[in-house]
C-alpha cells in the first residue's frame, strides 16, 4: 500500500510537470522595441525599450517565474541553473498581468529597475547593435523561445508575422495587440491621392450611369418583345375558324331567314299590341258617340225675306228685267 502511493504521487508529479512545460511552450516573443522616443510610457511616463509575449494558446497561462536573457554565456549546458539563473531577469509574481489570456500579450519594460514597478525588468535592450533575447521556463534550464533583434531605428519594432520576422515601421507598430493588424491609409485616401482633380470620379460616375441606361434598354425591349409575343399568341387563340364557302352562305341564308321570321312577328306584334292599347285607352277616356236620336240643325240666315230691301225695289219702281234678276213671287201674306 506505501508502494502504491509513492508510485501514484511520482505518477502525478510527473504529469503536472509535463502540462506545466507543455504550456509554457504556448509562451513566445512576439515583438520587441529597443529606442522607444514616440511609442508607448509607463507607469512613470518614461519611455522605455519594450518586449512583448504572447500566449499562442486557448487557455491562460501564468508567466510568472519565467526568465529573460540577454546574455549568449546561458547557452552554454554545462553551466549549472544557478549559475544560468544568475545571469538573467525574472518575471515577477504578484501581479494579475502575468496570468495572459488566449491569444492575448503581455508587455515588459527593459533597461529598468525591478523596484520601478512589477513589469520592469534590468534586462538591457542596446539602441544600435544586434541583440539576443532568449525566453526561459522557470526552472532556468528550458529554452522557451529566442530571436536575434538587428539594429532598429528610432520607434522601429522586430515583430513576428506568422513564423517570419519584419521590420515595422513607425506608424506599423503594435504593441499588446496582434501584429497583422498594419496601419494604412485608408481607400478614400489613397483615391484622393491618386486622382486629386477629380476626372477619374467623373468618368467612372458616367459610366455608372451609361451602364444602367444600357441595362434598363436591354430589360425593357427584351419585356417588349415578350408581351407582343404574348399578345399575338392570345389574338392567335381568339381567332375565329373559318368554315367552307357554302357551308357558311348555307348558315347565313337560314340564319338571315330565320332573323327576317323574327323581325316580322315582332312587328306584328307590336302592332296588336298598340292597336289593343289605343282601344283600351279610348275606353277608359270615353270618347265614343253617344247617340240620342235627336238631329239638330243650326240656322242660317240668308236674308231672302229682308222687308227693306224688297221695299226699297217698291219704292224706286226697279223691277228687274233680266233674266238672271230674281223673281220675287207675290205672297198674299206678307204685309
């Protein structure tokens, strides 16, 4: 049972220390400062050469106890650890930056004093000579990762892209964030710089609009040619089918008889009908003869029994002589 429990602790120790150097593997340098005069400050705004680690993983990991180095003499494996140790700059602990999230960074200020503050280690960074920059675990044995840093000008970085290393330019640095990220000037820009009185615009401005006239005359004559298609195809289907010539005079023949027939009864028919109304309507407004048997007859008078003219003919003596004078007979009762 003592055996057993030995066994499992060593078995345990020795899987913790596999994730811990697994991890710190994840642990690389990702950009590197060595004149800083325009870049970022720190804490006490003094403008200090910088490096940059990042986390390559998709977990946290914790760099603190981990060790930097300037110094090629560590490379040396017959060196002893606290001799090795001796020679370089630890991260310190205490403070929450250390713990790097996924794919996140982490900066740390050089040619400064451990007492300055928890990111600021003695490591020197020179301004205008090639320097080495190795990353070690905490056991001060493991090499983690190294780059070899040429000569920068002012604000100029080392940075990684991928598994390459540039030179990045003033306005292209990016520290604490990922280093594909370039400054550039922006479309509208480089548009104005490219043709700054405005032509280009102009021409492409007019073929914009040149180009949707031309689409919108494709689409409406293309719409054109299908509706007249369709509207001969309808006029096509309504047409009538024309029958042989005595087959249809035989059909207009009896159809015009048969119409004639139609006419002449409606005629007739119209006509009883308003002979019937008119007898109904005189009935109604009575205006029938009324026979009494009484024969009236209006006078006239002729004047043939006027006593002043037969008296003034007495009178004068005329008595006519012509044939064509009226006789008056002698009539015994007028006096």
């Amino acid at each position: 049972m003592y055996r057993f429990r030995i066994l499992l602790g060593a078995l345990l120790l020795t899987s913790q220390t596999a994730v811990f150097g697994q991890g710190a593997k994840n642990i690389v340098i990702n950009e590197v400062m060595t004149n800083n005069t325009q870049s970022i400050v720190d804490e006490f705004g003094r403008r200090l050469p910088w490096i940059e680690l990042e986390n390559t993983s998709f977990t946290t990991y914790n760099v603190r106890g981990m060790y930097i180095t300037t110094d090629r003499s560590v490379l040396d494996k017959q060196m002893s650890a606290p001799e090795r140790i001796s020679r370089m700059s630890i991260i310190p602990s205490g403070d929450d930056r250390t713990a790097i999230g996924a794919r996140k960074h982490l900066l740390v200020f050089c040619n400064a004093k451990p007492v300055d503050g928890k990111m600021h280690l003695s490591v020197t960074l020179p301004l205008s000579e090639p320097v080495w920059i190795a990353l070690y675990n905490g056991n001060g044995v493991e090499l983690i990762d190294s780059v070899t840093v040429p000569p920068l000008a002012a604000d100029e970085s080392f940075a990684r892209t991928g598994k390459l290393w540039q030179v990045k330019t003033v306005d292209c640095v990016t520290p604490g964030i990922e280093n594909f990220i370039e400054a550039s000037e922006s479309k509208i820009e480089k548009f104005k710089r490219q043709d700054p009185h405005g032509f280009a615009m102009a021409i492409m401005a007019m073929g914009i609009v040149f180009f949707c006239l031309a689409l919108l005359w494709v689409f409406f004559t293309l719409f054109g040619s299908v509706m007249r298609k369709i509207e001969a195809n309808k006029r096509q289907s309504q047409k009538p089918v024309l029958k042989p010539v005595s087959t249809a005079r035989e059909q207009g023949q009896r159809t015009g008889s048969k119409q004639a027939d139609a006419a002449t009864k409606a005629l007739d028919m119209d006509l009883y009908m308003a002979v019937i109304g008119m007898a109904l309507k005189q009935y109604e407004d009575d205006v029938h003869d009324v026979e009494s048997g009484v024969i009236t007859i209006k006078p006239k008078d002729t004047e043939w029994d006027d006593e002043y003219s037969q008296m003034t003919q007495f009178r004068e003596g005329i008595i006519p002589s012509s044939p064509k004078a009226p006789s008056i007979p002698k009539n015994p009762e007028i006096k």
